[in-house]
C-alpha cells in the first residue's frame, strides 16, 4: 500500500460524511415539508448515522479541534424551524438525564434542541472535512468520534426514541 492509499479515508468514512451531510440538509429544508414526512425522514436517518458512527476508528487520536462553523443565529434558526414543524409534538420526557435520577419531577427535552445540537456537531463536522487534507479528515474524524461516545451518541438515542413514539404514535 502506497502512503497515498493509507491516507485515503475507508467506505466507512466517507458514507459517514455523506450521512451527516444528508442530515443536515435534511434540517435546513425541514420547513418545506409537514411534520410527518420530516419525522420520517429522521427516523430512516438518524439510525443510520448512529450505527456508521459507531463504525468509525480510533486510529487517528491527537489534540485536533473542530473550528465551529455553524454561528448561533443559524442555530437558532434551525431549532426554531424545528420547533415549528413539530408544533405540540416537540416536548417529551427524558429519562436519560443524569439529573433525573435526583428529580421528584419529570424533566422534559425537545425535539428541536436534541436535533439542532446535532446538527450543529454534523455541519461543523462537514464544513472542517471539506477543505482539509486526508490526515486532518482521519483526526477530526477521530475526534467527532470522541464526541460520538461522550455526548452526541446519547442525545441521538434520545430523541430517536421521541421520534419513534410520535412516527409510530405509540
């Protein structure tokens, strides 16, 4: 294998970007469509994107940092569209959340925050890869990892599991 071919980023990888990527434009249009086709569209890509994230590899670890591209007011903007679209169906119950197991009372999340902040975590991920060489893609790729088992990982699981109540009114 030449070093050309061990700097290039595997199947996994690549279908990775292109999953987060399609989640992200999945986001920015989720206002031209109704509640129900948007729901759906998550509940196909969300497990997706959980399952080639878990694919990833560890190999690349170093101290990369992901430049932050999305500003605060297109995050804004995109909870809000969220929100929108979800109406009454944006609130829900978390159970997952360290402070609930210290709470008498039920602690609730949206939909639309759990999404943005993931979507927030994919278009800086997607706009760092885009113009990066081969071995900074494998290290922020490595880091987006990182964050995968940390933090992101979880906020999926959860609001998937909101959006698979509302899709199947379970």
């Amino acid at each position: 294998m030449t070093d050309n071919e061990s700097n290039r980023l595997s199947p996994n990888e690549l279908a990775f970007i292109a999953l987060t990527n399609e989640y992200c434009q999945a986001i920015e249009t989720a206002f031209d469509h109704d509640r129900n086709h948007f729901v759906s569209a998550m509940v196909k890509l969300l497990p997706r994107i959980y399952i080639t994230a878990n694919d990833l590899s560890m190999n690349a670890m170093t101290e990369s940092y992901i430049e932050p591209s999305l500003r605060e007011t297109q995050y804004e903007q995109v909870r809000n569209a969220i929100a929108q679209v979800m109406a009454d169906e944006d609130v829900y119950l978390e159970v997952f959340l360290d402070n609930m197991k210290y709470s008498d009372t039920p602690i609730s999340a949206t939909v639309s925050e759990n999404l943005a902040d993931l979507y927030q975590e994919f278009y800086n991920l997607v706009h760092a890869v885009q113009y990066a060489s081969s071995d900074d893609q494998s290290d922020i790729l490595g880091l987006c990892y990182e964050n995968f088992t940390d933090y992101w990982g979880q906020t999926l699981c959860n609001v998937m599991r909101a959006l698979h109540t509302i899709y199947y009114n379970v």
